[in-house]
C-alpha cells in the first residue's frame, strides 16, 4: 500500500477507537437521593486498620528496614573489604577472595530470583565454594548459604551454628543473619530461635537488612500454624508497630483462621484477651455480608455475652455488630452500655432512631455526629465523616432545608447530590445569591456554573 492508503487506514481506525475512548470515565458514587432509605438501614462502615490503631504497642524494640536488602549487602562488601584489608595478605590475594565472594553472592541472588526447582538450583551452583582465604564469619556464612541453596539444609545449618561459636569480635557481622536463618530452618526451637535473632541486634550485633523486625512476622507466622492464634495475634502488631503493613492481611488470616477452626469455647476463651478481641471484632465489623459472616457475628456476639468480665468500653463495637446481624434488640441491649461519647454508638443510636420514625431525635443525633467527626473529637477519626453528612442531606432534603441539604452534601464530597439541590430543587436566586453558604467554598463555583448554564442555556 502506498502512504495514502495508509493514511485513510489511520483514519478510519482513529475514527472506531473515538467511542471506546468516550466510553471510558472516572468512577463516581451513586447519589445519596437515589438510594434513599437505603442509606438510613446501612450500618456505618469501618476500617479493619482504623479498629485496631488502639490496641498497637506504644513501641517495639526493632523498626523495620524496608528496602534495605540491596543497601545491606552493600555494607556488608564495605566490611568484608575492610576486614580483608587488615588481614596479613598480599593485595592481590585479597582482591581475589573479595571478588570471589562478590561473584558466589551475585550468583546465589539469581538462582534464588529465577530458579524454582531445587534440583536446578543444585546443578547451577553445583562446584561452588566459598574462598578459604575470607574471615571466618563471612567464609562460615557464604558456605552456609551455599549448601542451603543446594537444598543441603544439614550442611548448611552446621556452617551458621560454627559461625555463632566463634569468639563475639569475630562474628559482629554475620551473627544476626546466621541466627536468623537457624531460627528460618530450624525444626524445634524456632520461637527461641527468633528470640535470639533480636536479642543479638539489641546487644548491637550489626543488623544492615532489619532481620530482628522481620523476625517479629515469621514468629507469629509460626504461632498461627502451631495453633497459638492469642500469640499470632499479639505477634502480628508488634510487626504492624514494627512498620511492616503487611501485617494487617496477616492479622485478617488469624482472624478467618479462629473463626474456621477455634471451638466456642476456644472463642470464648481468646475473647478475654482485649487485644485478640479487637482483632476478631474489627474482623467480622468488615467481612461483607454472607452467611459465613452472619456466623461468624452470631458466634463473636455469644462468645462476648459468656464473658467473665464483658468490655463494657467496646459496648459500640459490638452494638454496630448487633446492627449488621439485624438483631436490633441485642444492638439496643449495647446502646446501654456504651460510653455517651462513642462516636459508633451515636451513630447507631440515630440509626435506630429513624428506623422508628422519631426523625427529628435521630437527625439531632447524626448532625451532633456529623459535627464532631469534623473536629475529629476523642478516637471518632475511625469513621468517615462524609457518610454522615451524606445521611444529614437527606434528613435536611426531606424537611425542605434546601440550603442546609447542600451544603450537607457538600461535605460529603457528593457533588451529584449538592448539583441536585442547587439544580432541581433551589431557584437560581437561591442556589447564587449571598445567603447561600456555600458561597466561597472551593469547586463550588463550578456547581453553581453547571447550574446557570443549565437553566438559561438547556439546550447548550
């Protein structure tokens, strides 16, 4: 074909991607005036991570190092060629032992990057040893490395446990990540094996890739499989305090694990442990609704009415609970008990309230929420404030408070919503004159455009 052949072909395929192209949007929420009621009946929503920030430790011994693998092992050549440098050696002999380290190491991350099966991993490194010429720690420890890739686990356990019986001036390097391996490989001892990892760290053995905090999740991973879920627990935010936020999915698979296989009594008995209890709580607040959800609420609600000593200061937690399984008696039974300044309970309580008819009391209620979850007042800054205003909106549309229904969905961030108001239900005058609070509020001049264009030019 010659260039204007393909030219017209350009076109015409520019011309059929055009409508894919304006198919495609920014997503946006349904309006609150379309769901309606459905809003009021809607249990409020929370976070599995805004639920647990109160039960986290206030502080954890080892912080993590994220992306700090490459920059570790960086360290670790910077020392290996200074303690090269103060051995009794030729120059060029210590280059040579430096290089060959470099080249082993260079090799061990590409098998382990690209290589699965561990009879090809054996056969890629088949013939490699570590430089005898290397101090003991770091010759002990590449060894190590080697015959653990090889899948020769023995072998390469021996090598580390010889690394940690050296003299503690000779092992400042490779002394944390020689027990972290053990404690990685190890059989039996893993929990003490963990434990000495931090305590090596904390005695300031040098730990350049953060291994004492990653220690924090492969322990609790070990009490999940040995079935030790209040360890596990307790183990996974120390490693969320730690900064690993991977731990918030562990916390969520201990959580589904109790459920699936702790008996009643087991629950009961896990429930008593206030920090475990905010697990298995935020937990259930946020599995979608299921049936294996409304069990796992029904059994989180009787494990907490078995309780010695119920926690009467979570009383909100469990209303809203109480709320999801639509057992509006026990979420009253909760109101109770809860705290007058829980924001949760407020929000349940106006809830019910307006289930009931008594829409004056409950919208009272929700707008002294709304306001106070602006201010962002005690812990309230677990829930989202925009979904209250959105409720307020409705209450303020349904009383014909035009004006204050606007600037209520204002605050919800629902443009769709304030535009409906100012577009369908208030006059120009009302939606743009001086009285209109939302008069000076950022992107709200635009609404206030959409409307004017449209009243005065419709077919524009």
């Amino acid at each position: 074909m010659n260039k204007y052949t393909w030219m017209w072909v350009g076109v015409v395929l520019s011309h059929c991607c055009i409508p894919l192209a304006l198919a495609c949007g920014p997503w946006l929420p349904q309006a609150y005036v379309l769901r309606n009621d459905e809003v009021f009946y809607a249990p409020p929503e929370v976070g599995f991570a805004a639920e647990l920030r109160h039960v986290l430790p206030e502080a954890v011994a080892h912080q993590a190092l994220p992306d700090r693998t490459e920059a570790g092992w960086k360290e670790l050549q910077q020392a290996l060629e200074k303690e090269l440098a103060g051995l009794d050696l030729p120059k060029a002999k210590a280059q040579e032992a430096f290089d060959a380290h470099q080249r082993i190491r260079s090799r061990l991350d590409e098998v382990r990057a690209y290589i699965g099966d561990r009879e090809r991993k054996r056969e890629a490194l088949e013939g490699l040893a570590a430089p005898t010429l290397l101090p003991s720690e770091f010759f002990l420890y590449l060894q190590g490395a080697l015959h653990f890739h090889r899948g020769e686990e023995g072998l390469a356990r021996a090598q580390w446990k010889a690394l940690l019986e050296l003299p503690e001036d000779q092992r400042r390097h490779h002394s944390v990540t020689a027990a972290y391996m053990l404690a990685r490989t190890s059989k039996s001892d893993v929990v003490q094996g963990y434990q000495r990892v931090r305590e090596l760290a904390r005695n300031g053995f040098l730990d350049p890739m953060g291994l004492a905090a990653a220690s924090y999740g492969w322990q609790a991973r070990h009490d999940l499989e040995t079935g030790d879920y209040q360890k596990s627990i307790e183990g996974y935010l120390v490693q969320w305090a730690a900064g690993y936020q991977n731990a918030l999915q562990s916390l969520q698979i201990v959580a589904e694990t109790v459920f699936q296989q702790a008996s009643d009594d087991e629950l009961i008995s896990l429930m008593e442990r206030p920090q475990v209890r905010a697990v298995l709580t935020a937990y259930v607040l946020n599995q979608p609704m299921s049936h294996e959800a409304d069990s796992n609420r029904s059994r989180l609600l009787g494990a907490v009415g078995q309780m010695e000593n119920p926690a009467l200061e979570e009383a909100g937690r469990f209303a809203l609970t109480a709320y999801q399984h639509n057992q509006l008696l026990a979420a009253r039974k909760w109101l109770k008990a809860a705290d007058p300044s829980d924001a949760l309970a407020l929000w349940i309580r106006g809830k019910l309230l307006l289930r009931e008819g008594n829409l004056e009391e409950g919208k009272i209620l929700i707008e002294t929420l709304a306001k106070a979850l602006e201010r962002q007042e005690q812990d309230w800054r677990r829930l989202d404030p925009t979904r209250a205003w959105g409720e307020l909106g409705l209450l303020y549309l349904r009383e014909g408070r035009f004006s204050e229904a606007a600037t209520a969905f204002y605050n919800a961030k629902s443009w769709r919503d304030c535009a409906y108001v100012l577009e369908r239900v208030m006059t120009m005058d009302e939606a743009g004159n001086g009285q209109n609070p939302l008069n000076g509020k950022p992107e709200i001049h635009l609404i206030i455009g959409r409307v004017i264009h449209t009243r005065w030019w419709p077919d524009g």
